[in-house]
C-alpha cells in the first residue's frame, strides 16, 4: 500500500491481533483488547465504522486519537491520498498504523472493514486472527453464497500462526478450516456450545459466545501476551462497545444493520425486558435487507418509526415511500430530528437501530452520548 510506504510501514513496529466476521468481530476485538489492557499491555484498538468522530477508530488504552494527531498524520498522508486514489477506509487504516506505532503500543487489536482476504487491514503479519461468525453481507464484493463469503473472510489466516474459528455452524467451519489449512495456518475451532460463564458489561446472550471466542483468541497468543485469569476476568468485566446492545436509562442504542443482528438485538430485549410503551426509531440503508427486520422489529415493539440519518450516503438511502408501502404498519418520518422527537413522545423506553449512521446520529444529538467528547 502506498500509503504505508509513505509512512515506513507502521504496521511492522507492533505485533497485532487480526479479528474478521460478519457479526461480533467489533465485540470480540474489543473484549481481547480489555483482557491485554488489563494484563498491562499498552494496547490499540482500531474498529470500524465510526458512530459520531472517526477517531473513535484508533484507541490507545481507551484514549482515542487526539484532533492534532488526526490532522497532522491527514496532511502528511494528502498528495499519497490523491496520487494513489485510496479509499477512505484505507486512508483511516494507514493513519491507525501510524498513530499506534507514534504512541508506541506494546500490541494493537485490529478489526478486519470488509470481508478478508482483500480489506486494507490485510496487510498485518498477527499473533493470531479470527473468524467470529459468517451470514450473507457485501455479496456484489464478496460473493453469492455462504462458502464464498467464508473463503473470503479466511484469507486473514496466515502460515504458521494461530486461526480461530467462531463459527457454529459446522459446515462452515469445516470452510474456513480448510481454507486456513490451505495457507499454513494452525487452525483453532471453537466449541459451538461454548458461552462464557463470567461478568460481562456487555448486554444479551450473542455476547456471552463472542468473550468464548475471545478467550480462545487470548490462550492462542504467545506467553509473552496471553492474560492471565484475573486479567480476562477484569477485562471484560469493563469491556464496552458503544452502539451494540448499549443501555443508556431509556434508551437502547444498537447498530443492528442486517436481519441476524437484528434478531440478536431482538433476543437481547427478551432478556432485559425493558418498560414499556417501546418505540422504536429505525433507519436501515437500502441495499440491506429491511423488510425481514422490520418485520421482527413490529412483533415486539409498540412503535416504529422509520427515518433516514443524514449521515447515510446518498446512493445508499432507503425510499421511505417504498418502505411504507411495504410495511404498512411503521410510521415514515423523512425529517430525522423529527423522528427523534417523536420516538421519545409517551415513551418509557426507545430503541435506535438500523445501521451505524442511525445510532451515531442520533448520539451526535442527545448531550454527552457521543462516544468522543
């Protein structure tokens, strides 16, 4: 990446821990890194998307990027930028690199973007990586079926290095354990029946089988790294992601974006059983498949209202008329400030999901829920 060349290659002054999936890849990452931090190991945690300020991105011991870093490391990086054609995403991943190696990590945690083999983070030598889970997503860049999306999400194994296998469903681990096998890797599978049994912050029954996943990440690691017990067990007693199952009073913030965290969000509230009446404010962008999660939204809630963030980009924006027409049951509000005022009207609980734009707009505008002050 020219990017990198740019800046001397960052990514090869820390060792790094590499975690892809469809589903609870930002979960695990961040479990690992809290079970590291708690060891006492300086550690990065680089995630994606961002929710409100895209240093959220690049933690350092629950520090975030500063504004001055960002700026500085954007200026330097401008003309490599324009001159390669890079992507955002690989743009903020190369700045990532940088600002972990300038705040001198001892390891950093790195959230695999888009799928594997071909994502910008790719380029990372690990300790280990890690599948956690596969379901359909991105199929125009990576594939119609399941066993092409998992071969795509193995291409993080690397030779000789541990790769562990989230997924539960045998014959999609059997997948990603014989592409890993392919490349050299030393294949870890989960047990399926895996939970883990101990203090998590994290909310909803999904978490409790993504710290198993992350346990198994951390015993994969070198001695110099692995935690030990009190570490894991204080790590992620602290581990938090903002967005993901995220209880705040009344409010319920999640960034399910495709029908299967939708249902886990779903399963989630049977769990916790917030006070009713429940409405919900839902903004889902249009190529991802709404009409299945609306429908499992309305079957537990008193309210939805479907909106659009304006964060979302133009060409990926739901039709509301569409929607409606559709689902006749949710309420369209196109003005999404107005449909935040609505979903609190007689409410005892709201629920904001839909996608990252959703949740981090509707953040950017309740004081002092943004992730980053």
């Amino acid at each position: 990446m020219a990017l990198l060349d740019r800046l001397g290659h960052p990514e090869r002054h820390f060792p790094s821990v590499h975690i892809g999936g469809t589903n609870g890849k930002g979960s695990v990452a961040t479990l690992v890194a809290e079970a590291l931090r708690a060891a006492g190991h300086r550690t990065g945690l680089y995630t994606s998307p961002h929710l409100v300020s895209v240093r959220e991105r690049m933690m350092v011991d629950g520090t975030a990027m500063s504004d001055d870093a960002f700026v500085t490391w954007t200026r330097a990086l401008e003309d490599t930028i324009v001159e390669s054609g890079a992507s955002f995403f690989e743009a903020t991943t190369a700045i990532a690199f940088a600002d972990f190696a300038a705040r001198h990590v001892d390891l950093a945690v790195i959230e695999v973007g888009l799928g594997g083999r071909l994502d910008a983070t790719n380029v990372l030598n690990p300790l280990a990586s890690a599948v956690t889970q596969i379901s359909r997503e991105h199929t125009d860049y990576l594939g119609e079926s399941l066993t092409q999306i998992a071969e795509e999400k193995a291409g993080i194994a690397k030779p000789g290095r541990p790769f562990v296998i989230g997924e539960r469903d045998p014959d999609l681990a059997q997948v990603l354990e014989q592409a890993a096998r392919r490349t050299g890797a030393l294949t870890v599978r989960v047990d399926p029946q895996r939970v883990y049994g101990g203090c998590l912050a994290l909310h909803g029954a999904h978490q409790r089988r993504n710290a198993a996943v992350a346990e198994a990440v951390l015993a994969a690691l070198p001695a110099t790294y692995c935690p030990p017990g009190d570490a894991i067990t204080s790590g992620f007693a602290r581990a938090w992601l903002p967005g993901r199952c995220d209880r705040r009073g009344r409010w319920l913030f999640d960034v399910a974006h495709n029908p299967a965290g939708l249902e886990t969000l779903i399963a989630t509230m049977e769990e916790i059983n917030p006070p009713r009446p429940i409405s919900a404010l839902v903004g889902i962008l249009s190529d991802k498949d709404w009409h299945p999660m609306l429908q499992a939204m309305l079957s537990r809630v008193d309210r939805v209202y479907v909106t659009v963030p304006p964060s979302a980009p133009a060409d990926r924006v739901w039709s509301l008329h569409e929607v409606s027409q559709a689902v006749p049951s949710v309420v369209p509000v196109p003005d999404f400030d107005r449909a935040l005022a609505l979903a609190q009207t007689d409410a005892a609980t709201v629920i904001v999901t839909g996608s990252f734009h959703t949740v981090g707009d509707a953040m950017s505008r309740l004081p002092g829920f943004a992730p980053v002050q």
